[in-house]
C-alpha cells in the first residue's frame, strides 16, 4: 500500500497547472504521472501576435516541459493516451516517442483529465485548401508566409465556427455558441493595424462573423457593446447569427443561416471537440466533455478529476479557466491525502473571463468581467500597458517553468486596471 497514485492526463496550462499544484499542496504524500503527447508547451496566446510580426513561433512559444516535470518531481511519460477504463482505474496509451511502440497501462488512484480538446478544422468544407488560422505554430506560420509572401490586399473575414455543448453541466454554466472568442475579436483588431501598416488598407477591409447573436458575449455586454462601437467607428465590419460555416472557397465563407461573405484571406476558429475516445465514457456528458461540480470533481466517480478545455464547466474554452480549474483539482487531492482543510479545498471554482488581446501597434485590450456567470464585474481597459503584460507574462511564465506567482494575476489585474484607458 504505497502513496496514492495520481495520473495527469495532459501537461498545456490546465494539466502542467494541475500537476503542479498538487505537488504543491499534497507534497510528496502523492505519486504524480503525466502523460503527454509531445515534450513542450505551446503557448497559444501569443500565436498570432508572434505572426504579424514575422516571427516564427516554434522559436518563441514552445516551453520544455522536462525541466518543468524535474523541479517538481512529476514523472512525464511521452505518449498518446487511447482509452480510460474508470470502473478498473487504467489509463491506455501508446508510447510515441518512435513509431511501433506496443499499447502500455498504467493504474491510477486519482485520475486528471486535462486533455484539452479537438480543434475540428476537418469538420469545416475547405479549410485546407483556404482556410487559416493561429492555433498552433503549423498554421501559424502558414499564415506568416500568406501574408508576407502571398496575399494581395483582399477582404479578410475573422470569426467562428458553432461550438457543441453539452447539456449535464448547463444548470451550473451557460451555453455558449462558440468555444472562445476572445481570439477572433483579437486577430480582427490586429488585422486591421496590421494592414493599415502594410499599406493594405485598414479595418474597413475586415469583416468578424459570430455564429450568435453577440460576439464575445461571456466577456459582458457591456464589454461587448462597447467593444462593437469602436469597431464599427474604426470601419470594421460584422456579421452575425451565422450559426455555422458551411464552407470556406476561394471567394469567400458561405454560412448555414445568412449570407456568405467575400474575402481573400478567411482566418477560422473552430468547434472544439472531446477527443474520440471520452464520448460514451461514464464520466462525460452526451458530446464527451467530463462533467464535475465546480469543485472539478466527476460527481459518480469521485476520484476522477478534470480541469482545462476537457472540463464541461469550462466554457469558454480559456487560459484562465485552464489555471483556476487546475487549482480546484489539487485542492481537492490534497483534502483527500490530508493536507487541506475542507473549508478551504471544497471552495468552488468560481469562474471568470479574463482575457489580454493584441489590438496592434503596440496596444491590446484587457476585459476582465464575470457578468455572464452571474456576477458584477465587469471592467474593460486598452491601452499600452495591457499590452506590455500580454508579453511579460509570457515571459513569466516560461522563466517560471509554468508556476505563476501568487501575486502574479492580481497584479496584473491592477495594473490594467489602473493603467489603462476607458
């Protein structure tokens, strides 16, 4: 009878979080594995600042996670996780750090599934022959080399594909019609400095498409609104309740409800998906997200855990649910091996948007706002500052092995806050 056993399925910011924290809070009366199909973390934020500035991101938003998993003493397995058996507590997955590798098990006390999500761009008509996107480096700079090298100066259009929810955890979140959209809000803003500055024109050759009603509408609709009369006051254009795109051509995006819109150069965030394996799995709901109370705990198998885009409750699929998930889960590990108090660990995740966007030409937009989760705040400020911790913390970050201090949001917060504009 050894140390429980705790296996991290996912080692982005929701499961290197995770590991972290209960290592941190459980110390060594736990054994911590995490599995993970490659050997870095991509820090997505920054993607698609990194490209309208011309810089590859495989040089600038990879993080090794072994020094990550060494400081903390987590064992780190490479490998593709396959199935999750929670009635026998196995997890299956296949070693790939080299081709041909036989099926390996490994049993688990505690069970954290921070898995992160399927991007479904194969769901979408003709993504590959002319969509883009800043999701990962590999479409990153496929889109770095269209515009420096390609593009001639068309109508670019921005926006989102319908997200799938489930219905198991909506008595404790909303719906929402898109995964996150605090990123095509950011790249529209960016676009159109970016070609105001390449002598492309400027916002008026943008168009943001939403497949709701409002874009953006978890950031508040007071963040919202404000947001849309400056956009439109700058030229952009914007289009919604577009429920789905149908398929993207070269001419444009042709949508299920409403008309299609022109463009050159279409730029697409998709559904985000479970992975194949959790759909139908007891611990998930109908679509494959793992259903947990807001302490992120499944609430038939309470030794399985779940945090990050993986998580049902975390919607929108964000940065700063990844962490605060992260946290709840380690608190309730630690209660379990006696090292937290109830009063503290079963404090419920308690979820907000905060969201730092580049808007280009050295600004961004801060929103930090919990309006939609029921909540009263609601703060909106841009300016030069946000946009100088949109990159240090980045910095942070990676000097930081993924540990974000204590001090670190909050200041942050205050700083965006105080320093920025209305």
């Amino acid at each position: 009878m050894g140390k429980p056993h705790v296996v991290v399925l996912g080692a982005n910011f929701a499961g290197l979080a995770a590991a972290q924290k209960i290592r941190e809070f459980a110390r060594d009366r736990v054994d911590i594995t995490v599995i993970d199909r490659k050997t870095y973390l991509l820090f997505v934020p920054n993607i698609g600042l990194e490209v309208l500035e011309d810089r590859n991101p495989q040089e600038t938003m990879w993080m090794p996670l072994i020094p990550a998993m060494k400081a903390d003493n987590l064992t780190f397995v490479v490998g593709e996780v396959m199935s999750i058996d929670v009635d026998s507590q196995v997890v299956e997955f296949n070693p790939n750090e080299r081709p041909g590798s036989a099926m390996s098990a490994l049993h688990y006390d505690y069970l954290v599934v921070a898995l992160g999500a399927k991007l479904a761009y194969d769901q979408i008509r003709g993504f590959d022959a002319f969509g883009h996107t800043v999701s990962d480096t590999f479409y990153g700079n496929r889109l770095r080399h269209y515009l420096f090298h390609e593009y001639r100066g068309g109508p670019v259009a921005v926006g989102s594909a319908r997200f799938h929810q489930g219905t198991k955890t909506q008595h404790l979140i909303p719906a929402a019609v898109a995964a996150c959209e605090g990123p095509p809000v950011e790249v529209t803003l960016s676009m159109g400095a970016w070609l105001k500055n390449h002598n492309f024109g400027g916002p008026e050759q943008v168009t943001v498409f939403t497949p709701g009603e409002w874009i953006a509408e978890d950031a508040g609709m007071g963040v919202v609104k404000t947001l849309l009369g400056r956009a439109s006051s700058a030229g952009f254009h914007y289009l919604n309740n577009t429920y789905d795109i149908q398929e993207i051509t070269g001419e444009g995006i042709e949508f299920v409800n409403g008309p299609s819109v022109e463009a050159e150069l279409k730029i697409i965030f998709p559904d985000w998906q479970p992975h194949a394996f959790m759909k139908d799995l007891p611990i998930s709901d109908e679509v494959g997200f793992v259903v947990t109370d807001m302490t992120m705990r499944n609430p038939d198998y309470p030794n399985v855990l779940a945090c990050g885009d993986a998580a049902a409750v975390s919607v929108p699929k964000l940065g700063m649910l990844a962490h605060l998930g992260a946290e709840a889960v380690a608190r309730q590990v630690a209660k379990d091996v006696g090292m937290m108090p109830a009063s503290i660990a079963d404090r419920p995740m308690e979820p907000i948007v905060n969201c730092i966007g580049d808007m280009g030409d050295n600004e961004a937009f801060y929103i930090s706002s919990n309006t939609w989760y029921g909540g009263k705040r609601e703060i909106f400020r841009t300016g030069r500052i946000p946009y100088l911790l949109k990159l240090q913390y980045k910095e942070m970050f990676f000097r930081n092995k993924g540990k974000v201090p204590d001090w670190g949001m909050p200041t942050a917060d205050i700083l965006a806050e105080l320093l920025g504009k209305e």
